[in-house]
C-alpha cells in the first residue's frame, strides 16, 4: 500500500486519525446500504421478472389476435376504426425513497369513469379478432404499468448499488489501508526523532559532566 | 411531490395500432434517426412511460441508454407483432449482473 505524502507531525497525526475514523464509519455506513439495497433489488428483480413474462405473454395474444384481424379486415379499416380513442390514460406519478435512490410511482388515471369504455368503433364494419386484441391489451395494460415502474426501480437500483459497491471497495482496500499505513510510518517517525533526541541529550550530559568534574 | 404525465408507445403499425383504443399517444416510426429523435422529444414534453417494441429499441439504442440511469421517462421493451426476440428479458439479466456482479438470474 502506498503511504500518504504528509509530513511526520503530530497535527497531521492527529488529523489522519480523525480521517481514518470518520473512513472506518462510512465503510461501515456504505456497507450496510449495499447489502439493503442488494435485499430490496433481489425481491424486485424476481417481480420483475415474473411480470414481464405475463406482459409479454399477454401482448403476444393482443398480437396474435391483432394479426389476424389485419388479415381480414383493411388497412385503412382498422387504422380507422383506432382513429379516435375514446378513452385517455394519464399517469399520475410520485416518487418513493429507497434507501435514497429515488424510484416512480405511477398510478393510472383515466378519463372516463368506466375503465372497460375502450372501444372506440361500431361493431359493424369491424372484426370481431380486433375486440379481442384490444381486451387483452386492456387487461394486461395494469401490468404493464406496474412493470414500467418495477423495471425502471430495477435499473435505478442496479446503478446506486454498483455506485456503493465501488465507494465500499474503495475505503476498504485504499483509503483505510492507506491511512493506517501513513499512521504508522508517522508514528514510527515520531518515536524515532524522540530517542535519537533522548540519545544526543543523553551524550551532551556526558560531555558536560566530563569536561567540568571529570567524571566518567 | 406529484406531477401528470402521459404514455408512450413506439413501434411500427401494426404492433402499436391497439394501444391507441386504451389511449396511449401512439407513434409509428420504423426508422432509427426519426425514433431516437421522437424519444428525445418525449421525453422532454412529459411522457413518463415509452413503450417501444423490440426491433424499434434495437433501432434506438444510444437515446435509450441516456435515458436509463434518469428517474423518467421508464423507457420498457415489448415484443413486437412478429414475435418476442427476449431484448427485454436480457436487459433485465443486465441489470442483475450490473448490481450483483454476475448473472445470478434463473
């Protein structure tokens, strides 16, 4: 490990015990806030996964009856019929603090009271395979809400756990080695300056002595 | 704090036609420029969930990276009429190899 460029004094003693201190709480800190978030992220992302499974399940037979309806219907005839939406999904978001990362919270708001008010055409010109996409989209859509909140969790998450794993990491094997090292090395310097003093006084003492009482 | 925001769908025709009824702003664009563009755009006007298909988002892929590490717009992936080619679930496995270290999923 490489020792801090200080001087050996006893301020910078003392203010790198401090520092070494303070480093040792927030590893402390940092490390308890990476393994909550990794326990939170673990249950999200077993959600996430279960859920996009069933949204995608559930728009592959939106799709299918899709397809089908645009083989027997014309493509002006259903772009028509989808023309003018009755209902209107607006999203009201709020936001929940994890662990201080910020995550959406959407709930739906739609414009008419019926929720199930969602088509937007006669029966009469149109295949009855288009009804059917539209219901399933309409009953998978909640899931697809959840799923955009649950994934982007998801995402944010992973960011703020791979930006505490690296502040951890840091302190545990640079700063806080670094510090102790240069601790030690001040320490040691210090002791050392301290006997070579006690030495030279000591030999001082000798001369003084020898030169006015000839002692020995 | 809470704010309105509306819902985005990208894809081309026939994938994101049948959104449109559960009123969703659709948008059918099928070329990467004008879909990189469209998702800047919406997300600077106050759309808080994209839903883009697959082969759309392979199109796109820089727009919806910058978009990844902000709180909104939730920028999902979902499977186009032609078939689902997994692109969602693999980002999923990127996110846990990102948090974990390694792919721990399954």
């Amino acid at each position: 490990m490489a020792r801090l460029n200080v001087n050996p004094t006893r301020m910078e003693l003392s203010s790198l015990k401090k520092k070494l201190a303070s480093a040792q709480r927030g590893h402390k800190l940092l490390k308890d806030k990476r393994d909550e978030l990794m326990r939170q992220f673990m249950n999200l992302i077993k959600e996430n996964k279960q859920l996009r499974s069933e949204v995608e399940a559930g728009i592959a037979e939106a799709n299918r009856y899709m397809a089908v309806a645009g083989s027997v219907m014309q493509r002006e005839a259903l772009e028509t019929a989808l023309m003018l939406p009755k209902q209107e999904v607006e999203l009201e978001v709020s936001e929940k603090n994890v662990m201080s990362v910020y995550i959406p919270v959407f709930s739906p708001k739609y414009r008419t009271g019926d929720t199930d008010d969602i088509y937007s055409y006669g029966t009469a010109f149109t295949s009855v395979d288009l009804d059917g996409a539209i219901l399933a989209l309409s009953e998978i859509f909640p899931k697809m809400i959840r799923l955009a909140e649950i994934e982007k969790a998801c995402q944010l998450m992973a960011d703020e756990i791979e930006k505490t794993r690296r502040r951890v990491n840091a302190l545990e094997h640079i700063m806080i080695p670094d510090y102790q090292e240069t601790i030690k090395y001040i320490t040691m310097k210090l002791s050392e300056n301290e006997r070579s003093t006690t030495t030279s006084l000591m030999k001082v003492k000798d001369m003084v002595l020898n030169q006015s009482h000839n002692f020995n | 704090m809470s704010e309105m925001c509306k819902t985005a769908v990208i894809g081309d025709s026939a994938s994101v036609s049948g959104f449109a009824a559960l009123g969703l702003s659709v948008f059918r664009e099928t070329e990467a420029e004008k879909i990189s563009k469209l998702i800047h755009r919406l997300a600077a006007n106050g759309f808080g969930v994209i839903y883009i298909t697959e082969p759309a988002a392979a199109l796109a892929d820089e727009a919806i990276k910058k978009y990844r590490s902000r709180k909104l717009p939730a920028i999902v992936l979902i499977p186009a009429i032609d078939g689902n080619t997994g692109e969602g679930m693999r980002g999923l496995h990127r996110a846990v190899e990102k948090a974990v270290g390694s792919d721990i999923l399954n």
